[in-house]
C-alpha cells in the first residue's frame, strides 16, 4: 500500500485561554491550511524557553484545542535542556516549558515528542481491516532507505492516507518531496 509521508516541524497548540494570555486576542489568523484540512498553521509564532536554551518562531497551529501541546523533536528537546515523553499528540501530560507571547507568557508541562503516527480515512481502515491504536510499518525510498516500525494507526472520516514523522526522523530517512513510501501492515 502506497503513502505518502510528511514532516511535522515543530509547533504548538494553544487553549483559547493561553493563547489570550500570549497574544491578547481571541482567535489565531490563518497563513496556510495544513493536509488535514481541518487544521492550519497561523500567522502567529511564539518563543519557547527551557532550563538551556530557547527556540525562536514556533508556529501556533490551528484551531484552538482544549489543551495547550507543544510538540517537538527530540534534538530540539536537546537544545532546550528538557526530556518530554514520547506521545500521541492530544494526551495530556509533558516536559515543562516557558512560553513567551508578544503580550504575555505560560509556565507549563505541556512539552512531548509525537509519537510518529500514520493518518487513514475510515474507509480505507475499513478496507485495510486496520484499527486506531493498532501498529504499522512504512518503508522508505530515499538516499537513505529504511524501514520505520510503531508507526501508531489513527482512524477519522476527516483524514486520508499520511504518515506523519517528526524532523529528526525524516531528515534521518532522507524524506524529500514526493519521497515515494510503502505501509506494512
Ligand atoms: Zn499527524
């Protein structure tokens, strides 16, 4: 089975409270929509601080959800000094950071690296017989070829056929644009 894959930057999801407390007003505003075409990344971007260091321009991404996240890789966990735990992103729980806004900042353990993760619609899972939660393996072409397993199966109508690797893990397997990638199921 044939898939593409994508590479999550790092970014940030923001409660309307937080985000109201970084900014000073109610709503993001939208840059570019995202593949799943639901979410978008906003305009907005915000510092994040940790005990050793900071990263500059992370991208608040869009709508806002009712928890606050911050998901980056773990050679940016390095930069910043903190040890998150590895997680599917939208569970609770992480790595506590600083985050500084243009009109306020967050003190909050809100910091994990997401687990990679493979998007499917619910008619495809169906056909595929796959289920949410369930394990998959993808299967790189690249310069540098690999295989990548625990790759973790989420089902949704509003979704379609992508994995999503973090940055440390498609620069590390070579991903390009159109880098071609087969599931194992
Ligand atoms: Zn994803």
């Amino acid at each position: 089975m044939k898939t593409t894959v994508e590479i999550s930057a790092r970014h940030i999801h923001l409660t309307r409270e937080d985000f109201k407390t970084l900014f000073g007003c109610e709503e993001p505003t939208i840059r570019n929509k995202l593949s799943l075409d639901y979410e978008y990344a906003a305009n907005e971007t915000v510092e994040v601080v940790g005990p050793e260091g900071r990263l500059l321009d992370v991208r608040v991404i869009g709508p806002l959800r009712e928890k606050s996240q911050f998901e980056l890789s773990m050679s940016h966990a390095r930069v910043l000094g903190i040890d998150p735990p590895i997680k599917v992103s939208g569970e609770s729980g992480g790595a506590k950071i600083k985050v500084v806004g243009p009109v306020g900042e967050i003190l909050k353990n809100i910091a994990i690296v997401p687990k990679r993760h493979w998007h499917v619609s619910t008619n495809l899972a169906k056909k595929l017989r796959v289920k949410t939660g369930q394990n998959v393996a993808v299967q790189i072409k690249s310069k540098r070829s690999t295989i990548y397993y625990d790759i973790v199966t989420r089902v949704d109508d509003d979704f379609e056929n992508h994995v999503h690797l973090d940055t440390d893990e498609g620069n590390a397997a070579g991903i390009e644009k159109n880098t071609s990638a087969e599931l194992i199921i």
